[in-house]
C-alpha cells in the first residue's frame, strides 16, 4: 500500500513535466526554424554580411570596385 | 504597486512559510502552472484571427514571397499578438479577477503570477519583432513593435479604463495584421493593405456591441466603461446600426482595388447587406422585447458578424486564386 503511493505521480510532478517538455519543444523547434530560416536566406541570395576585418563590397562604389 | 503582483503564486515558499504551511499541504492544495498555462496567457484565439488576416495580407500582396518565408512571417506576427495578450493579461489581472467570464485565466487564478507573464510578454516582444525583421524586413517588424505597443500601452492601460470608446480605438490593434502581413511581402503600405485594415477596425464595434449586449458581464464592478453601461443598452444598439453603414463602403471599395473583383465584391455586397440588416433589427429592439427571446436577434448577429469576417478575407484569398483585377 505504501508503495503503491510512492509509485503513483503526483499532479504536481505532472505540472512540472508538461512544462519542462514543452519548453524544450519549443527551443528545439526554435533551433530548427532558425536552420531552416538561414539556409532559405542563403539560396535566395540575400544579402548577409557580418564584420569580418575587410572593405564590405556592397557598401564600396560600384566605380571604385570595378577599377 | 505593479498590476499583478497583489497575485503571488501560493507555491511561493515564503507564502507557505507565512501561512504555516507544510510542503504536503502546499502542494496538496496549490496550483502550479503547466504548459498550458502560458500558452493560455498568449490568448490562442485571439491569435487565430491575426494568423489568418495576416496570412491573407501576405498571400494577396502583389510580391510573392518564398512559402517558408511567409510561414515564419505569420508565426512571428501571431508571437507578437500572443506577447500583447501576454501584456494584457498581466495589466489586467485585477479586472479578470472581478468577472465571471475571465476568473479562471492563469494569472487570477493563481497559477501564473503577474511577473512571469510580464516576463513572458516582454520575451516574446523582443524575439517577435527581431525574428520579423530578419525573417522579412525592418519596416514590418516596425510595425508589429507599434501594434503591441497600441495594444499593451494605448488600448490595455489607457482607453480600456477611460473611454467607451476603448473597443472602437483599441480595434485598430486587431486590424493591423493584415497590414504588416502586406508590408512583409512589399515592404511599405498601399490603399488596399489600409482598407484591409479598415474592414477589421469599424467591424469590430458593432462585433463586440452585439457581445455585449447578450453578456452581461459585470463591467461596472471592473471599474471598465462599456458604452453599455455608461450610455445605455439604447445607445450601443444605434451605434451598433451606425458602424454597419460606415463598414459596408469600406468593405465594397476594398473590392474596387487590385486585390478585389467580381468574387469579392459579390461576397461583400451580400454580407454588407445582412450585417447592415442585422444591425437595424437590432435598433429597433427593445430591451424588453430582448430579454423576452433571450437576445435571439443579437446573438444571430454576433454570430453573422464572425462569418461576416472570416468570409471577407476567404473571399479575397479566392479572387487573388483565380485571378484578380
């Protein structure tokens, strides 16, 4: 009897498992939405540029560039 | 003070220790938040509608846009709508309390206190608006930055207790989906994305009026001004009448532009004429004669004016479908 009520879940456990699963459902899809997002981006030729030390060439004039 | 914080979730362990409570008793009779919970903060059904006339705003505009790209516009808008009912909900927790109909949201309740769905609101604003604005452009993550700021700051803590004019002015939060569903696709605003958004703005009144009248909820004791308490069942039902005239040039002239035609505009002639309909049975009620059928005719209408909507923005989904102007 006493372990019968070890054994059975409590609400609260219950509660707290719903928000830990859910929660990590979302960060996944999050991860996953942000993936997918970039690779869609990067196909259609958007412009993405980070600071990388160098003269951007979307920024340097079209005559200065092509001399 | 910060509106909400007077709920203190019972789990606290200071709460407990206060009350004297052991951890079985606490846990015996306590609620604890579960998913559900903040996913009910976000307001799910008021999040459909801004899908759906988001979805519609994008899918009629003039520049196509790649389908995950409009995938992820349309969830990041229905992110910033649920993080603007989040805000709502942790403003307004006092008046939920008082009201039958919204006693049991999470925060009253006690299973959510105001803090976390403050937090929760501000999160998803942020990761809202900036996914928005890598997702399709800054103009529209601008925009959306500017409804949950109407929503939350003008309609939530200004006009909803001041004026009996808060839905009539709070209503523009609701329609500007479509706008920024538009402004994803082309980066700016044309006469058909202000008429889309002028279809949900004078809709609205004569939508949550007709509500109004058959649930009586207890808005006076919520310290909240509904033209129905503070101008009378009278007046709200000619104002009722007023806004399906305004509605209906609004409606038809949307089918006038490039995203109407023939499709539409037979939808919205027919509608029009049924809401305008409706809204002059209504006028012509009494209060006694209502009470008498139980609100039969604005019950009808409320329901009409559900259709009345949805229809509107299926039928411009068809004309673009099939070929508009």
């Amino acid at each position: 009897m006493v372990m019968q009520q070890f054994q059975t879940e409590h609400e609260l456990h219950r509660r707290r498992r719903s928000r830990n699963v859910g929660l990590g459902l979302v960060l996944a899809a999050f991860v996953a939405l942000v993936f997918a997002l970039t690779v869609v981006k990067v196909r259609q030729g958007d412009l993405m540029e980070a600071f990388d030390h160098q003269p951007r060439t979307s920024i340097v004039p079209q005559d200065e560039a092509s001399e | 003070m910060i509106p909400g914080s007077q709920w203190p979730r019972p789990t606290d362990p200071l709460i407990q220790k206060r009350a004297g409570m052991s951890d079985t008793h606490a846990y015996d009779h306590t609620p604890e938040a579960e998913f559900g919970d903040f996913v009910a903060l976000l307001k799910p059904r008021v999040m459909s509608l801004v899908v759906f006339t988001a979805f519609v705003g994008l899918w009629v505009a003039p520049v196509p846009m790649h389908p995950f790209l409009v995938f992820c516009s349309v969830l990041f808008i229905a992110l910033g709508g649920g993080a603007s009912g989040a805000l709502n909900m942790w403003y307004d927790a006092d008046i939920d309390a008082v009201m039958n109909r919204t006693r049991g949201r999470p925060i009253p309740s006690g299973r959510v206190t105001g803090g976390e769905a403050l937090g929760l609101g501000l999160g998803l604003t942020v990761i809202a608006v900036m996914m928005l604005g890598l997702t399709a452009n800054w103009f529209a993550a601008g925009f959306l930055a500017f409804t949950i700021f109407f929503y939350a700051v003008i309609y939530t803590m200004w006009l909803k207790r001041w004026t009996p004019q808060n839905i009539v002015i709070g209503g523009a939060a609701g329609a500007f989906p479509p706008m920024i569903g538009w402004a994803c696709a082309t980066g700016g605003i044309s006469v058909e994305s202000f008429l889309m958004f002028a279809l949900i703005f004078f809709w609205t009144p004569p939508h949550f009026w007709a509500l109004a009248l058959f649930m009586k909820e207890d808005y006076h004791k919520a310290g909240v001004p509904m033209l129905t308490v503070t101008h009378g069942r009278a007046v709200t039902r000619r104002h009722i009448f007023g806004y399906t005239l305004v509605l209906a040039p609004f409606a038809l002239w949307l089918g006038l532009t490039s995203v109407g035609g023939p499709i539409y505009l037979a939808v919205a002639l027919v509608l029009n004429v049924l809401f305008i309909r409706g809204g002059w049975q209504i006028m012509r009620r009494s209060e006694e004669t209502a009470i008498a059928d139980n609100y039969a005719v604005e019950r009808r209408v409320f329901k009409l004016s559900l259709y009345y909507l949805f229809l509107h923005f299926l039928a411009l989904m068809v004309q673009h479908w099939v070929g508009a102007w």
